[in-house]
C-alpha cells in the first residue's frame, strides 16, 4: 500500500493517515504528556520522602538531645561527661 499523501500547505494534511495511523505530531504530544505525568509523580513522590525524612532526623535529633540532657543533669556545670566533647574537640 502507498504512503498517504502529505502536503504542508493542506491545513490539515497528515493527522490521521488513510490506514487510521495516528501522526507523528500526535504521538510526540502523547509522549511529551506521559512524560510530564511521570515527572510530576516522580516530584511528589521526592517531596513525600523529603517530609518524611525531615520528620525522622528531627525526632532523632530530639531524642539525641534528650539523652545529652539527661547525662548532663547531674553533672557539675563546665564538666565534660565521659565519651562526650565540648565544642571545638576534635
């Protein structure tokens, strides 16, 4: 079977070939479609890992903090606690 015929001075030549194939401009705006519809799922999905993270070290930074609070309760002001360095140690 022949190609369809094409003309680019025809307003509306090509979108729908004689066999009822889709054209290319078609199909280009299909891909360009699902590929914006994947990168904005692959945006929330980031964004939903990102909260969730944020939430976790702050709760492990909490509990961190806690547990410096409660070893340092009983100790003297300006003393270090064992395993523990004051700022600037290495």
């Amino acid at each position: 079977m022949p190609r369809p015929y094409f003309s680019l001075e025809a307003p509306d030549a090509g979108s729908i070939a004689a066999d009822g194939s889709v054209d290319q401009r078609a199909r280009l705006a299909a891909r360009a479609a699902e590929w914006q519809r994947r990168r904005e799922e692959k945006l929330r999905v980031r964004a939903e890992f990102a909260e969730a993270r944020a939430h976790g070290l702050a709760a492990r930074h909490a509990v961190k903090l806690a547990r410096i609070h409660a070893s340092r309760a009983g100790a003297p002001v300006g003393v270090v606690v064992e395993g523990q360095r004051r700022a600037g140690q290495r």
